[in-house]
C-alpha cells in the first residue's frame, strides 16, 4: 500500500510539468499582454513596453516557462499583477470560501441522490421511480446560471427568506450548495440506481435469497456496500470538480472564492494567479483520486490485495 501511495505521489510530478507547459502556452497564444491590460489600451508604448519587461514578457516562452517551474518548485508562484499580492497569499484567503462550497454541495447531493438512488432501484418501474427518474433528468439538464436565478427569485425577491449574494452567514450558502448540490445528487441518484439494479442480479444476491436472508439485510449487508463502490468514485469527482467549478455559482451570488479569482485573473491576464491557481487544483484533484482509491481498497478486499 505505502509503495502504491509513493507511486501515485511521484506520477503528480510529471503531469504537473504537463498542466503547466500546456496552460503556460495558452495563455502565451492569447490576444493581448498583461501590461496593456494593466495600464490601459491609451497608455504610452514605452511605459507598456517597459513593464512588459519588467514582468519578463520580453523573454522567450521556453524561458519563462522553466524559470516558473523552477520557481514553483520552492513554493514560489508569482505576484498578482492585479493586486501586487503573491499568488499563495491570493489562492489561500478565497480558497476556503470555495472548500466549503464544495463539501456543503456534496453532503447535501449525497443525503438526497444515494437514498434515493436505493429506493428508486428497490421501487423499480414504480410511480416513484417514474417520478424520481423524470426528476433527476430534469435538475441534471438544468443550467447552474438559471437554477440559481431562480432561487434568487423566488427565495429572496418572492419571499425575502435568504440573501442573494455574500458569505456573511450559513444563510449564504444556502441556495449556492443547492444550486450546486441539486444537480448533483440527481446524477448520484441515476447512477445509484444503475449500479443497485446491476448488483441486484448478481449470483451471490440469489443465493442470499436463496437461504432466506430477509430484504433488508441482502440490501444493507450484501448489495450496497458493493453498488456504492462506483458511486464513491463519482463523489470524488464530483468533489474534485467542485472545487474548480463553483465559477458561475460564485458569480451569480457574488461569492469571492476562488472560481471569481481566476475568471478576473484570466480577463486580465494576470498569469501569475491563473498558473498557481491551475496548479493547486490539478494538485488537489489528484491527491483527492488517490484518497478515493484508497478508500477503494478499504471496501473491497480484492483491490487492496492488488495495491500491495
């Protein structure tokens, strides 16, 4: 397990290299520079030209690109052009505004898609699955702009029970994590449902029925721990997208978290924070699948024969 856990660590390495050269030469290839983004398109040629040299625009792209990894591998990432702060210091104060975005979204999807997942692959072909199934196919298309403006409408203009934007208090969060949540725990509940309907034909159920075990325990002891296995991978992803993909939910609420920073970092081509903030969520995304396999292998003995 330890060499396994060393294995995946180091394999961080080499497609971090990747994430970087490849976003480094996007924004390299994009219209503008940060120095007339900064200054202004009326400024003086010589000043533009004179603090694209000084942030090292000057300099080939090979060049700037080593340098920033070397840098990155102290733990240096940059100053934001914007603001003059460094980028660690940026990353770190709108991070946890958007971590608890994240784990919110993904305890409200899990308490509302697994269990209905499980009824729905129980209650097979019923009016409640029919209902449950046409349910989640709704919220799952439903754009996360739209949902969101309409709990704004009706949850703070119609009724004037909830804020429509900030983070002052746990009512803040309320219609943001739905609106993230919602959508979410309709994909939980489809593929609950599946991986219960597929676990539910398997031999070792039949023959657990066949020896008189009662419904509830060939769901509780048998059926579910092995159904959720796929589901605790899409939690992880799940998750791990969250915590890059609360953009638009940030926007339309007005939450200064990390998804904001990097649209603002992008339109003003602030490639400092874009490149760090791409780093430490490639970082993070990668670190969280490795908890999942991990998590994979308590499960389910048979993977945790093949990680040693």
């Amino acid at each position: 397990m330890a060499k396994y856990v060393v294995k995946r660590l180091l394999l961080i390495i080499p497609i971090i290299l990747l994430v970087i050269f490849i976003v480094f030469n996007i924004l390299n290839i994009t219209p503008g520079d940060p120095a007339t983004i900064i200054l202004g398109k009326d400024a003086p040629q010589e000043a533009i030209d004179q603090l694209n040299k000084e942030l090292g625009m000057d300099k080939p792209v090979m060049q700037r690109y080593l340098k920033y990894v070397t840098d990155a591998a102290k733990l240096d990432f940059g100053t934001s052009y914007r603001s003059g702060k460094s980028v660690s210091e940026e990353i770190l104060s709108k991070f946890p505004t958007t971590l608890k975005l994240a784990i919110l979204s993904v305890i409200v999807s899990s308490l509302i898609g697994i269990p209905l997942g499980i009824v729905s692959a129980i209650r097979q072909y019923s009016v409640l699955d029919v209902t449950l199934t046409v349910s989640s196919l709704f919220l799952a298309s439903v754009p996360g702009f739209w949902l969101g403006l309409m709990l704004i409408l009706i949850f703070s203009l119609m009724l004037g029970l909830l804020p429509s934007n900030g983070i002052g208090s746990i009512k803040h969060y309320i219609m943001p994590v739905l609106t993230l949540g919602l959508p979410s725990a309709a994909f939980l509940a489809r593929m609950t449902r599946t991986t219960m309907l597929e676990t539910m034909r398997q031999d070792y159920i039949r023959t657990a029925k066949a020896k008189g075990a009662s419904k509830s325990r060939i769901i509780n002891k048998h059926a579910l721990k092995n159904a959720l296995m796929p589901v605790i991978t899409m939690l992880g992803m799940s998750f791990a997208g969250l915590l890059g993909g609360t953009i638009v939910v940030e926007l339309v609420f007005g939450m200064p978290g990390l998804g904001s920073t990097i649209i603002t970092a992008i339109k003003m081509k602030d490639i400092p924070i874009v490149m760090g903030s791409t780093v430490f969520l490639s970082i993070l995304f990668m670190i969280i699948m490795l908890i999942v396999d991990l998590i994979y292998a308590f499960i389910d003995p048979r993977i945790k024969a093949q990680l040693k």
